[in-house]
C-alpha cells in the first residue's frame, strides 16, 4: 500500500494561485504552479504567490512540476519557484513556451531542466506513473493530469470545461477520460470555478458571433479588453476584425510575444497578413476600420481601460463613440472594478458591453459539466478546488446530489494535508501555506505591517512633525515645523495647526527636563498626545511621524553672547 498525501498550498478557497501537491511515498508531485492578483485593498502589491517553504525544504523529494495550461493561474509563479529550486517542469508545448516568457521576465533566460510533453505520453517514475489528458479550456494545449499509483489514478482536472464546437487543439478526449475511470480512481481534484452557476455555458461558436454582433454595432473604434494569454478569445477577435474589415492595433508588447510565439506553434491563425498594424500608425486609419486589443501589464485589463477613459495623455484614450468590448470573465472579486470601468468609460463618451455576460459563456465547467465527469471519473474520494470556499462547498453538494457521500468529500483550506493511511484518507497536520506579496522586484518584502501604514496612509494621509533640541540646554533650538499629505488642508487650518505644534513644545520640554530622557518615549509621547488631540478634532488617524534632530555640539555665536552682555 502507497503511503499518498495530498496538500493544497494554494487554489483552495480564493480564485487562482492554483498549486497542489501529491506526496506518494517519499517523491513528491507539484501540479501547477500559479499566482493571483490581489484585492483592492492590498494596495501596491502586484500578484500573489504561493509560499514555497515546504517545498524548499523538500527540494530533493520534489520529482517534478506538472503544468495543465498556459494561464497565470497555473504558471504564474513559477518563475518565482525555480529561481528557489531547480526542478524539472512538465507541460505542453505551447505552456511550455508560455512558461518560458514568464520565466524570462524574471531573469531566467535559459532554464535547464522545461520538458515538452503531449496527451499520449506516459513518464513513468516508479512508484507512479504521470499520464496526461486533452481537457477544453480557453488557451489550447491544455491537459488534466492523471497520477497513477497502486491505489489508483489521481486526477487533476486544472481548469476545464465540457464543449463540443471547439476546435481540436481545443477539444476534451472524452475516451480518455472514460479509460480512467474504467481502470478505477482513487481521488479527485476537480475546478470548481463556475459550480454555482445557474445557466449552462454557450459553445464558443455562439461567442464568436456574438463578437462579431457587437463589433458591428460600432460606428467609431472598437476597443477589446481580454487576457493576453486568453489564445480562443484572441483569434475570435482577429477573425471578427478580418469578417468586417477592421484593422487590430496591439497596446503591448506582451500580447505581442505571445501572439508571436502562438503563431509559431501554429496556435493561433492570423486570416490576412494585413490584419495587425503597430499603434504608431493608427492616426492612418478611420476609426471604424480600427480595432485596440487591451490586454493590460499585469495579466488583468480593466485597470488600463479605466487609465485610458480618465487620462488623455495614454497612448490610446476612449473617446466619443468608441466602443468597448469586455471579452474576459472578472472574477466576483473584480465586479467593484468592472462596475467603475464601465462608468468611467461611459463618462467617456464611449459604451461598453460584457461580452461572457451577454451571451453567457465561460472557460470553465457548469454544474453539469461538473457532475458529468464525476459519473465518468467515479473517484473514491472527491475533493473540489479552485474556488472560493462557497464555490467549493457547491460542488460538494453537486457531487451528493450524484449519490457521493460526504464522509468522502474534503473541503481543504490551505496548508491542509489530506494523508491516505490504514486504508482510510483523513485530515491530518498542516504545511507552512499562505501568500507571499510581490510588490515590483520585492519577494515577501512586504508584510502585515506595511499593508496596515499604506492602508492609514491612503485613509487619513501623514502628519510629520519637525524640530531640533539640544539636550544640553535643555531646549528646543528650532520648530516644530509640520509638513501634512492627505490629512487636512494646511492654509484653512491654522489653529489646528497652532494647537498642534503647542502640543509637541509642551511634549518635548517636558521630556527634556526628565533625568531618564530616552529618544523612543519622547517620539511615543508626540505621536500619543497628537494623536488624541487630532482625533478629538477631526475624528481622523493620520499617520504621526516625528523627525527629531539633535544639535549636540551646539554654542551660542560670540555676537550673540556679546550684545546681550
């Protein structure tokens, strides 16, 4: 019997940062290795990783990395991981090749140790061997992962979707799926992205003329927010803008390396040479030949097209007639966001349509789509993923409407380890899990501390108090002088202001005149007393900083000395 372990390190109740990891007896096997982009109210920080410790401190158990599709959720951090640890990372071609430009961003420009592999391959590591599945996603080459063991398979879907119009490099291997579950399952990690959905999704095709539709209500420019690495709804876009004779401008060069490399691989299908221009040249076009592909710098396009309705001085700003195309699907965690751009563009003068929520479509699986395979795959134990924890708990209750018992259903959370032991799988201790913030080039730089300064900053501004003392005389030599931001308007309040400065002369001398003067009581007693009386008339909390200078070698000018004799 396999000693088998199953540990989420991310992709359990929050969406993205997919990053799971099968021990089975002493290797351990990471599938998927992916970041997410963070809440509002983290301000700064770019994306979020998973924390590596454990596997840091495992490297040597670690047989490989297994990657399902080319999107940030699923390699997004990888970069971050083999910068840590070498390891040998499996996928297809063209995540591979997604994997690498991540990579490449951060420096590593020649990885040793990325292998190609394909549906059909079988890499065999002993104890288990790794098998791979086409599942239907909205980036090509995606495949789930089959692990498996003496005590049967261990599926990861990644995420996917059932549908039936896509194209082959698209397309889900339903007859591979069915062998699995004939040779028996062991358990099952499943996306439950979409389990509370309550309409079916539309085959693509229905999408891709709905694109069309929208695009040809426009009069003026058409301006199309979509993930960069989002390859369907990418060539959707190319061909509607061929089928009505509009020209694509790219607005950064990260849809350009990955269209690039797409091309390459032979992924993405450009309908005329013609079709994309560089953006220097759009002022050549009218506007109702023109069609803006915006991807956003960071993977998320919403917060450039919001730049491009308020900031005239953008590249490319909406303007009187355009209209905009929101063709990704925000998560629940974006709709504050997705409901600002729309004003911002609309106070533009331009209009905006969803296009999923229009003609209701999405990368991932329905709630049949969910229960289907659970029938094909028929696992021993389920355990549903990716999601936020009501999403999982939704596909819980899909599985026991399809007759799964709930002893066998696990909702984990992260750091959780599943441990499969005397024929029985439980809960057993925890791994070090959770986020580590990447804010510009700074990796888990960033803490609790700093997010609650930037967030008393952003709320109720600074407040900085300057002066210089001298010990020796016992005296302030200089100010207080304050320098505010974000607080109050310093010309309207003067006496405020006044009241304020009084408060810190009375602070300082009296700690001057105390025999156990220390530097960090005397900063403690400015910010405590400011910080009451500027509560008391504002009932605001800004940040205290005082910066105190010390003149120790201080003397009185001989001029000075001599008219006052």
């Amino acid at each position: 019997m396999s000693d088998i372990k199953i540990i989420s390190l991310g992709g359990v109740r929050e969406t993205g940062k997919n990053m799971y990891l099968v021990e089975v007896d002493n290797s351990i096997y990471v599938l998927d290795c992916g970041l997410v982009y963070p809440p509002d109210e983290m301000l700064g920080i770019d994306i979020m990783i998973p924390d590596f410790s454990y596997l840091v401190e495992n490297a040597d158990r670690i047989a490989g990395v297994f990657l399902t599709h080319g999107h940030a959720d699923a390699i997004g951090a990888l970069g971050y991981l083999i910068k840590e640890v070498e390891v040998p990372v499996f996928g297809t071609e063209l995540t591979i090749e997604l994997a690498k430009i991540q990579a490449r961003q951060l420096g590593l420009k020649n990885y040793p140790d990325f292998h190609i592999i394909d549906a059909d391959n079988e890499i065999d590591f002993g104890d288990v061997v790794v098998k791979f599945f086409r599942t239907t996603h909205s980036v090509p080459d995606s495949v789930g992962i089959d692990l498996v063991t003496k005590e049967g398979s261990i599926v990861y879907t990644g995420d996917f979707k059932f549908d039936m119009t896509v194209k082959a490099d698209y397309a889900t291997d339903f007859g591979r799926i069915t062998e699995i579950g004939k040779d028996g399952v062991f358990a099952l990690l499943s996306d439950s992205s979409q389990a509370e959905a309550i309409t079916e999704n539309e085959p693509e095709v229905v999408l891709a003329n709905g694109l069309i539709s929208e695009m040809r209500k426009a009069d003026g420019r058409v301006i199309v927010a979509s993930v960069a690495n989002n390859l369907q709804r990418l060539q959707q876009i190319l061909d509607a803008a061929a089928t009505l004779d509009r020209h694509v401008f790219l607005m950064n060069d990260e849809v350009e390396e990955i269209i690039d490399v797409a091309i390459r691989l032979g992924k993405l299908d450009i309908p005329s040479s013609n079709l994309i221009k560089k953006l220097k040249t759009i002022d050549q076009y009218d506007d109702n030949q023109i069609v803006i592909l915006e991807t956003g710098k960071t993977g998320e396009p919403l917060f450039t097209l919001q730049k491009m309705a308020s900031n005239h001085r953008f590249p490319v700003s909406i303007q009187d007639g355009d209209r905009v195309i929101i063709a990704t699907s925000p998560t629940i965690d974006m709709e504050t966001v997705v409901a600002d751009t729309k004003n911002q563009v609309y106070k533009a003068g331009g209009t905006v349509v969803e296009l999923t929520e229009e003609y209701k479509s999405s990368g991932h699986a329905s709630p049949k789509d969910l229960q289907l395979l659970l029938q094909l795959l028929k696992p021993q134990y389920f355990i549903p993923i990716s999601g936020e924890f009501r999403l999982m708990h939704s596909h819980a209750e899909l599985a026991i409407a399809t007759g799964y018992s709930p002893d066998n259903i696990f909702l984990l959370d992260k750091g959780d380890v599943l441990h499969y032991e005397k024929n029985k799988m439980r809960l057993a201790n925890k791994v070090t899990a959770g986020n580590v913030l990447i804010d510009g080039s700074g990796v888990g730089d960033i803490g609790n501390i700093v997010l609650r300064d930037r967030r008393i900053l952003s709320e109720d501004g600074i407040f900085v108090v300057v002066l210089t003392i001298s010990r020796r005389l016992g005296k302030i030599l200089s100010g207080p002088e304050i320098i505010s931001r974000g607080f109050v308007y310093m010309k309207a309040s003067e006496d405020l202001l006044a009241e304020s400065k009084q408060t810190v002369v009375d602070v300082v001398n009296e700690n001057l005149q105390s025999k156990d003067f220390e530097w960090a009581k005397l900063k403690g007693d400015i910010r405590d007393q400011l910080s009451k009386k500027l509560f008391q008339a504002t009932s605001r909390r800004p940040m205290i900083l005082p910066v105190i200078m010390e003149a120790s070698n201080y003397q009185p000018s001989k001029h000075k000395n001599k008219k006052n004799k």
